[in-house]
C-alpha cells in the first residue's frame, strides 16, 4: 500500500460514517461481522500487522495524495466539531449502536495503525 492508498483506505472509515456510499451488510453477514470483527476494530488491542480487511477499504490503482489528505483532514475536523457526544449510540455501517468510546477507538485505533505502518 502506497501512502496516497492508506489515506483513501482511511478515508472509507469516515465515509462509513459521513455517506451511504457503501451498502450496509445485513442478515448472517452482519451477525459475522459483529461476531468476528466488532471487537478487533473498537477493543483495547492493537491491530496485528498484515490483518486482513474488509473488501470496501481495498484501495486499488494511484490516488491523488494531496486530494485524500485533505479529505481526511476535512473528516477528522468534522468529527472534532460534532463532538463525542454525537457519536453515542450513533449506528456504525456494520456493528450496531457504539459507545463514545468505542467511536474514538475505531477512529483512533485505525488512523494510529496507518500512521505508524508510514513512520508519521
């Protein structure tokens, strides 16, 4: 993954939240989801190097580094200006209603892992 991929890869976990650009998993495969991967994204661990992800975070093809930088940058200060109490029990794309804190986990947890894989 190149640098401009990693920042559209995180850039989908805010337009998860921000759009409908992504249909929502339903039936069994939201069950498997909430079962297998709720806990990976908002618990405490790091994630381990080399997870596997979910198909709609795979970047194909050279992006626009300066156009997905400052789409994050635009995410991130939309969050901060929403504010935790927004998100509490706000319904995530594929794990239900999340906590405050299990919001900022995945936002955080997420933006961390990139960052450092990038040495930023």
């Amino acid at each position: 993954m190149s640098v401009d991929q990693m920042l559209a890869h995180v850039n989908v976990a805010y337009e998860l939240v921000y759009t409908d650009k992504y249909p929502k998993p339903k039936g069994f495969q939201k069950f498997l989801i909430k079962l297998f991967a709720k806990n990976v994204v908002v618990g405490p661990k790091p994630y381990k190097k080399n997870t596997r992800t979910a198909p709609i975070f795979l970047i194909e093809g050279q992006r626009d580094f300066e156009k997905e930088k400052k789409r994050l940058l635009d995410h991130l200060d939309r969050t901060f200006q929403l504010g935790a109490s927004h998100f509490h029990n706000k319904e995530s794309h594929a794990f239900g209603p999340l906590t405050e804190k299990e919001w900022n986990t995945l936002f955080s947890k997420h933006l961390d892992h990139h960052l450092q894989q990038f040495g930023v």
